[in-house]
C-alpha cells in the first residue's frame, strides 16, 4: 500500500510541475530548451521527493525501499513505452539508471532525515 501511495505521490507532483511548465511554455515565457531542461529538472525533483516520501514510511534498509519503488517505477514507464510502440533505446536506459539513481539516494537521504529527527 505505501507503493502506491509513493506512486500516486510521483503522479501528482508531476502533474503539477508539468502542468507550471506548459503554462510558462504557452505564454512564451520560456522557450522549447528551457522547457526540456526544466522537465527533466522536474522530474529529478519529483523522483527524490519520492525516495524521501517512501524512506519516512518505512522502518529500515531505505535504500532497499528506493530500489523497489524505481524498480515499479522503471516497469511501468517500460510497459507505458512498449504500449505506445516507442520502442527501447539508450536514452531510455540512461534515464531509468538516472531514476534508480536518484529515488535511491532521495530513500537514503530521507531515511538519515527520519533519524536525525528521533
């Protein structure tokens, strides 16, 4: 259950940054590069917010709760990839070990956070 409460976590910070980004884009107040780096920003943002979310809700091994929750993450974008024949290439790879990377020290991050707290 606390998967899917990360998960729907993810869901609703990356709508709402993309849903900024689009705003800035529309109204010119950026431009197409600037939007591309700031999604993948938001992204990055989104995914270590959620290894902290998923590291306060679990009792040890945070960083074992940042590879499973990469790790459901990393199925569904390569189910929602193959679903929309996008295919599989080495940007793709890159961005999930990119992901892994960055829930997992997020998870660890939130786990010393939760420490220093007790």
């Amino acid at each position: 259950m606390k998967y899917l409460k990360t998960l729907l976590f993810e869901l609703i910070i990356i709508i709402i940054l993309t849903l900024i980004i689009t705003i800035f884009y529309y109204f010119n107040i950026i431009n197409s590069n600037i939007s591309s780096l700031f999604k993948i920003i938001s992204f990055i943002i989104t995914f270590l917010l959620s290894g902290i979310y998923i590291a306060k809700r679990s009792n040890k091994k945070y960083y074992l709760e940042g590879l499973i929750i990469s790790s459901i993450n990393i199925l569904l974008f390569t189910l929602l990839s193959l679903a929309f024949n996008n295919g599989f290439n080495i940007k793709q790879l890159l961005y999930y070990l990119l992901l892994t990377f960055v829930i997992t020290f997020g998870s660890i991050l939130g786990g010393n956070l939760k420490k220093n707290k007790n």
